[in-house]
C-alpha cells in the first residue's frame, strides 16, 4: 500500500525549496523502499533548485543518504527488509559496454526505479540522482542500495553516497595515488578535504591543499593535508613546485572545476603526473591552452565520475575503514538538521561555512 510522508521539493527554478507530503508507491520488481535516517546536502541538490541539471520539475531533492530498507519488490534477493544500507546513484546494469568490459564504474546504463513518487495530487517528482532522500522514505532500484555495517552513523555513511566518495575516489581510483607519492589538492570543500583524506590513506608523504579560503585549509590540516597554500595570495603553481623539490606533484586533484583551476592543475604537476578533475564545470566554461603543452608535460590528465567507484565494492571497505578509526567520517558532518532547515542548509554551504550539513530522521 503506497504511503504518504513528508519530503523537500524544488517546485520551479531559483525557488525557495518547501517541506510537502509526498507519496511513495510500494515497491514494485526490482525495487525497494528505504526509511531514510541521514541524507547529507549536496551541492548538486542545490543545482537542481537552480534549474543547472535539467528543467524537470518538481524535483524530490536529496541523494547522499542511508537508512533501513523497509521493503523490497519481487526479484530481488541481494537486501532484504531491516538491511542498513547507503544509497547510490550508479547502480550498474551489468550489460552496458562498459560492465561488459569489466570496468562496471563507467557503466552507462545505471538503474533507477521504474515507479515515480509523486506529490499528493499525483504529480510526478523528479527524484535528484535517481534517488530523492530528503524525505522519510524514498523508492529506488534495488541496486542503489549497498549493505554496510549497521554499527556505522548514518549521518556518516550516508556521506558516501555523493561528495565524500567522489572527493576519495579522485584519490584513490582515478588518481592511484601510491605510497610515497606527491598530491596537490586544489579547492579543500567536502568534495577536495575527502581526497586530502584519500591521499592520507594510500600512502601519499606529502599532501598539499590549495584554497582562498583559511577556514578550508584548516580543515584540510585536519584530513592529513601536510603543507597549505592561500590561493589568494598569488598564484598557487611556482609554491606547489617548491614544495615538491622543484618538479610539481606526481598527481594533481582540481576539485573546483574551473578553466583558471585546471590549468594550475596541469602546470603544477611533475612531468609524466596525473591531473585529475573532479570538481564539475558549467556548459558554458571553455579551455585555450596550447597544444605542444599536453605533449611535452606527457602524463595523463583524467575526468573522476563519481570517484570511479564500485558502490558494492568500495563502499563496505571505507566503512570498515570508517569503523577502525582510519577514515574519519564524522568530522566531514559540521551539523545535523532537520527536514525543515535545507533551505538555510544552502545558503551556509553558498557561503562556505559547512563541510557538510545533514538531515537527520
């Protein structure tokens, strides 16, 4: 029987979000219902208030999530009612080129449910990243929900579900970083501290955040960063190459997504490095650079979709990370809100006063 519960929408561009009743359906083949317990705010939710996604309205906001699976549909067998569970928005499909290919972390064809939830009055909602957590209970496929350890916070764990785990997978999927290695990290948010942290754990000796903000750069401090550099003081590039013998760092993380932040990225690493991008550029951004540069630096330069993350694989072992005390996870929460409160949750993650607010259920 379908229920009604509470949810955030965004009902048209550049609106103040609202708290509404919402109707989630029951699950049908291939999907689950999750009572959600913790749902971070997300820049990327954000964007879909402002209409930079797509212009499908309503939208049912919130994606970084975990709770307990309350029911599932016919078909599936891999989680079962009570299962703790972080919630994600690349669910493989198994069958697209990609996963054929044994590289399912690109997989092209990710799985969302088939149902729409829909406010009272029947109207569909657009769930954020296929996924739509702001709310005390959503609908997803099956395959978006990955078992953890239930020990684990929720605020916490959820974290992976986005931000956090597109920060550390920069670090450790697409980067490689190794041990011993060199890492610059320019832009210290969530998204840039979770790569300081993820070059912490692979091993890297020296780690360098690179902000205009000190508050940031504090928080990078707290991650594992070894060295900082105030941006705003001058160019971020000759101060990377000092502090790496003269040579630039073997792999360079833009966590901005700016033409003036990846630039630094690329000169700023050492001949034959990695630069790799994971902070999100707008479509109308643009890039001059000339061509003999990309030849004579060599190396490889690399686009981070999501971390390069496997949900099923990488999730449970950052949890297990999380819980032996290596991966502090709690300290990316800078506050726990309510339902009522993302509206403001925006307007402070706008002006960089939070890691990360929560919703708490």
């Amino acid at each position: 029987m379908a229920q009604t519960v509470r949810g955030v929408i965004a009902r048209s561009k550049r609106k103040p979000v609202e708290v509404t009743e919402i109707v989630v359906p029951d699950p049908g083949p291939g999907e689950a219902v999750v009572r959600v317990q913790a749902c971070g705010v997300c820049h990327t939710d954000l964007h879909y208030r402002e209409g930079g996604i797509n212009d499908e309205y309503p939208f049912l906001l919130g994606h970084e999530a975990a709770g307990v699976v309350e029911a599932v549909g016919e078909g599936v067998t891999e989680i079962e009612s009570g299962d703790f569970v972080v919630l994600n928005w690349r669910a493989v499909c198994g069958s697209c080129r990609a996963c054929r290919k044994g590289k399912p972390w690109y997989c092209f064809s990710t799985c969302n449910a088939a149902q729409p939830m829909t406010l009272t009055d029947g109207t569909a909602l657009t769930p954020a990243l296929g996924i739509g957590a702001f709310a005390e209970k959503t609908l997803v496929h099956a395959g978006q929900c990955t078992k953890v350890d239930p020990a684990a916070s929720p605020a916490a764990a959820g974290l992976l579900g986005c931000g956090i785990m597109a920060g550390l997978g920069a670090a450790l999927n697409t980067g490689a970083v190794g041990r011993g290695d060199s890492v610059a990290v320019i832009g210290c948010g969530g998204v840039g501290s979770a790569a300081v942290a993820g070059a912490r754990l692979a091993g890297a000796t020296t780690i360098i955040a690179v902000d205009i903000d000190p508050r940031k750069l504090e928080w990078a401090k707290g991650f594992g960063a070894t060295h900082t550099i105030d941006a705003a003081a001058g160019d971020p590039v000759p101060l990377i190459q000092e502090l790496t013998g003269g040579f630039g760092a073997d792999v360079v993380i833009d966590a901005v997504g700016r033409p003036e932040t990846w630039k630094q990225a690329f000169y700023a690493r050492d001949l034959a490095g990695t630069v790799v991008l994971v902070g999100v550029p707008t479509p109308e951004m643009r890039l001059e650079m000339p061509l003999l540069d990309f030849f004579s630096h060599g190396g490889a330069l690399k686009s981070s979709w999501y971390g390069d993350c496997l949900p099923a694989r990488d999730f449970p072992t950052l949890i297990d990370l999380y819980r032996q005390g290596r991966l502090d996870l709690d300290a990316f929460v800078t506050e726990t809100i309510s339902l009522d409160e993302v509206e403001q949750a925006f307007a402070k993650m706008h002006r960089g006063e939070v890691l990360r607010s929560v919703v708490t259920l």
